[in-house]
C-alpha cells in the first residue's frame, strides 16, 4: 500500500484557527475550561449561559489579551428553544457560521437513594436540561452545520451514561439518553459530513458536583471531601482528573484530528467503567 500520501506533522499550536464554536454552560467550571482552551487555540468562542455575571467575567478575561471579535457572550437557558435558536442565529450573525457545538450544560439533581422518594419535579427537571437542552442544541446547530457539509457537535456525558449506581436515578438516566441521542443523530449528521460524539468524564470537583449543596456550604473542607472521595474509588491511581483533562478531550473531538471520529464515547475515566469493582481481584 503507497504511503506517499500519509502526512506526518506534528499537533499545531493553534488546532481550532478559524472556527467558530459555540459552548453551552461556558461560565463556570468544565464549560468554562473548554472556552478558555478553544480560545486559547484560536477559535472564536460564543459562551452560552443562563449566569450572566460570571459569562461576562469569563469573556472579559478572554478578551484582555485579543480582540473584541474573538469571542462573544449570550443568556440562553438550554432548555427554551427559542434561546437556543437565538444563541446559534446570535453567534452566526458575529462571526459567519458555526463549526463547533458543545453541548456542556447540565444539572445533576439532588441525591435519593430511594426512587420511592424522588420528585417527579426534580427529574423532569434534569432531564430537561441535560436531555431536552442536548436535542435543541443538535437541532439548531444542525441547521447552519447541514448546508455547509460540516461541523462537530460535542455533548458532555458522564461514566452515569454508561454504568449505573454512580449517581442520582435522573442524573444517570439523562446521561444514558444523551449517549443514545448522540448515537443516533450521528447516523443522521454523518450523511452531511458532520461528526456528533460524546465525552464521558469521571468525577470532577465543580460546581455541578456539588449542587446538591448550599452555596455556603461548599468550603474548602467540603471539597477536599469530594476529591479524596472520587480518588478513593477511581481506577487510575496517583493522577487526579481535572476540568482541563476533560477540555482536552473535547478538544480533540471538536479539531480536525479527530476528522473520522463520529457517533463515539470518549471515556475520561481512568479506566472506571472498565473494571468490575466488586471483585477487587488486582486490590
């Protein structure tokens, strides 16, 4: 077989130059990251949040040292349509098109060991953000991404969508819809040249992780608790995964390099859902 045509190029420092993304839930924590890296390798970035305040901080500090077309900020609640159509129609309308959606909001709910006692309230509710918010996100990224024969749509998933007891029922439910949305609007959008995957992080300390909690409660003792809790039970011993891991991640399936890479579940896990851990046979 002639590899005449193989290229052989090492990673370019900027691998997003040119494109256009936009993050949904890019003010704080995992979303925030991802805004920060996809600038930081030359895309534009429009930010998509229902936290004003903290949108603006991040925007301002992506703006500080660029200029005040390399990124955008925009209220949207994900799961109000006519947010979502008017983010894409918003960001479009700024720099051109639309390469990139991250579809990286989302709500974990509040822990009940017992389904007897959930609220029906509470899981319409993270199912309307995590799932509901996903689906409006393809669709309307769909309809810039389809007439230009390309994109990348990227949705935040988790290792709940791939294994259960690692989280509320409604959190892990949603989490396994969104893998399955993924899945099958990847048959569709592959017929346009459009790749749709997922990225599955292991647990993080953030602010979503600690929703459960008041506000005054999540303290640095409070944190501290949660990281020693996830490495405890984490596979990959030694390293302690973080919101830049997971932006890595969701850089490469947003970039080029990945340009064969659709209807995939990339685990950020550290091997987690790969290993039955109630043998314990290598412990």
């Amino acid at each position: 077989m002639s590899t005449e045509n193989i290229q052989h190029s090492s990673l370019p420092s900027q691998r997003l130059l040119g494109k256009v993304a936009l993050i949904t839930g890019g003010a704080t924590g995992i979303g925030e990251s991802i805004a920060r890296l996809f600038h930081k390798h030359g895309a534009k970035v429009c930010i998509v949040d229902v936290q004003d305040d903290l949108g603006d901080k991040v925007l301002k500090t992506l703006l500080a040292n660029s200029d005040n077309e390399s990124a955008c900020f925009i209220h949207g609640d994900v799961t109000v349509e006519d947010d979502i159509s008017n983010a894409v129609d918003f960001a479009v309308k700024r720099f051109g098109t639309l390469d990139i959606l991250i579809n990286n909001a989302g709500v974990s709910g509040a822990p009940c060991p017992d389904i007897r006692n959930n609220s029906l309230t509470e899981f319409e509710t993270v199912f309307n953000v995590n799932v509901k918010g996903a689906f409006l996100g393809m669709k309307h990224a769909a309809r810039v991404m389809i007439p230009a024969k390309k994109g990348s749509i990227v949705s935040l998933c988790s290792v709940g969508g791939v294994v259960g007891g690692v989280g509320p029922h409604a959190y892990v439910g949603s989490k396994h819809a969104v893998l399955g949305l993924t899945r099958s609007v990847a048959a569709e959008l592959g017929q346009h040249g459009i790749r749709v995957n997922c990225v599955s992080p292991y647990a993080v300390a953030t602010n979503l992780a600690l929703a459960h909690l008041p506000e005054d409660e999540r303290n640095e003792g409070v944190v501290a608790g949660f990281r020693s809790f996830a490495a405890a039970n984490a596979n990959l011993k030694g390293v302690e995964l973080t919101v830049d891991d997971v932006a890595n991640a969701v850089l490469f399936l947003a970039s080029d390099e990945s340009r064969y890479v659709s209807g995939d579940n990339l685990m950020v896990d550290g091997g987690f859902t790969c290993t039955n851990h109630s043998f314990k046979v290598f412990r």
